[in-house]
C-alpha cells in the first residue's frame, strides 16, 4: 500500500506543478501579446547605443 501512496503523491505533485507552469505561460503570453510592440522598440533602441 506504500507504495501506491507514493506513487499517487508524485502524480499529484507532477499535475500541481504542470497547472502552475500553464498558468505561468499562459500570463507570459498575454504580456508578450500586450507588450510585443513596446519591446520590440526598446531592442531596436538598445541596439543603436551598441552601435554608437
């Protein structure tokens, strides 16, 4: 019986940390979409003053 205990515990561990991970992908996604352009111009910027 341990062993199922165990066994069960690992999973459920596995799926609280496989939501986590979707929930945390899921809020960068909304950033990337929301913020994209304002990033994009902040590289584009950060690259000129390497130039120079």
């Amino acid at each position: 019986g341990e062993g199922i205990r165990r066994r069960t515990r690992a999973t459920d561990i596995a799926t609280r940390v496989a939501k986590l991970k979707w929930q945390w992908a899921g809020h960068n996604l909304e950033n990337r979409w929301t913020l994209g352009s304002q990033d994009a111009g902040m590289a584009t910027s950060h690259r000129k003053t390497q130039r120079w």
